[in-house]
C-alpha cells in the first residue's frame, strides 16, 4: 500500500492544488488528511471540497473544530481568532457539519493518525520535542503514526532499547522493531523556513516514508488573503514559510 498523508492546509487553495497533483506522480492508493483544513488563508469552502474529494479518511484539526463551534477560542492567538470568525462567515450548513463530524484520531491495521497528540487529541497538543513523543510512544499499538499542528514537518524514531532520536523531513527508512511518528509538516502554512507546501507519502511495501516538498502560487494566495480582508501578516507569512 502506498498512502499520501498531508495535513494544515490551511484555506490555501493553490497550496493544496499543488501537492494534489503531486500525488498523481506517486502512485498513491489512498489519501489520508490530518486536519486543519480550514484557517488563516482565504479559500475555506473550496478547500473543504477539494480534501473530500480526495481523501479518504479526514481527521479533525483545532482549526477545524474551531469554525464548527466545538473548541473555544481562548488558546487562539488573534490572527487565528480572526481568520476562524471570518471562516465561520464563509461556511454554508453541510461544510459546518462536515467539520463538526471529523474525529479526533484514526486507526487502522497499519497507522495511526492524529492532528495533535495521541494523550490529548481534543486538546491538540504540539508534538514539538522528545519528551512528549515519549508519551505518545507509550500510546501506540501501531508502528507508525502520523501528526501535523506543527507546520515543521520531522520524524521521531524511538528504537528497540527505548532511546528516541529525531531528524527532519527527507526520506527514512523503517526498521523493524523501531516505531515511527512522523510530522508532515504543512500544505498551506509551513513554518519551518521553506515555503513549499510539505506532503508525506508512506510506502508499506518497501518500508519508506518520505517527505516531500512542492512550490505553488503564493503571490495568489497571498492576493485573495489580503482581498478578503484577513489579516495581512497572514499572507507575508507565506514567503518567508515562517
């Protein structure tokens, strides 16, 4: 099986069309969404369209529960509140009902997936340092799990003696006995320095996961940003993937 994973796209619609045509080069078999569809940038509805359209399984992002009304705004800094108030204007009943229904974990026999963390999903933690990887190890049943909310794509490797290691985005290849979580970093907002939309795929035949990056339109997404009457920070944050 060939599974193409993403996560936090964000709204950026030209972000999301990209790594979409990305995956028609991979071969993928199925799509998997690791939330945050929605936030930030200025195409929300036709984003929401688009991940249905392709993905298989979607699993819920803050964002996401956010503009459906299940997660307070409090922990939101304010460009976040801006940008889910002027979403929740955006949204028609069925795409508020679609974001409401998302889950906040997925599991099947191969992976695990969640925007977060697996000891708090619906507190969306940050998976940002070894220590609460070693929490979220503890968790797992499953060899590999996928998360996002960070915008930094990397991979922690906990090894058969229990030691966790962690390296950024590229390829890595699995070893039997060693568990994996992978960050997939962002479609729509990558915060790790490079501005290129970040996608994974995860090949179960040949034991891979690779992290991969696409440039896209960011003069357009950054136009319909400040058109809309978001924030402007949230389009010049785009160019510098910060």
């Amino acid at each position: 099986m060939r599974w193409g994973i993403f996560s936090d796209v964000h709204s950026n619609l030209e972000a999301l069309n990209a790594v979409a045509a990305a995956y028609k080069f991979e071969n993928i078999d199925l799509l998997l969404c690791l939330g945050d569809i929605v936030g930030y940038a200025a195409n929300p509805v036709e984003c929401i369209q688009r991940v249905r359209e392709i993905s298989r399984v979607v699993v819920a992002g803050n964002h996401d529960w956010a503009a459906a009304g299940l997660l307070s705004l409090y922990y939101f800094n304010d460009w976040a509140k801006q940008a889910i108030s002027w979403t929740k204007g955006k949204l028609s009943i069925p795409e508020h009902n679609f974001l409401k229904s998302l889950k906040p974990t997925y599991k099947n026999e191969e992976l695990i997936l969640v925007h977060g963390t697996l000891n708090s999903p619906e507190e969306f933690d940050y998976m940002s340092d070894t220590f609460q990887a070693a929490e979220n190890f503890a968790l797992m049943d499953r060899a590999v799990c996928f998360v996002g909310h960070t915008h930094k794509a990397g991979i922690f490797l906990q090894q058969q003696d229990g030691k966790i290691d962690y390296q950024r985005e590229g390829l890595s290849q699995l070893r039997e006995g060693c568990r994996y979580i992978i960050d997939v970093g962002s479609v729509g907002q990558p915060r790790d320095g490079n501005n290129k939309a970040s996608f994974c795929i995860y090949d179960t035949t040949r034991q891979e996961v690779l992290i991969r990056r696409v440039s896209y339109d960011i003069e357009a997404a950054q136009a319909k940003i400040l058109a809309s009457g978001l924030p402007p920070f949230l389009a010049t944050r785009l160019l510098a993937g910060k």
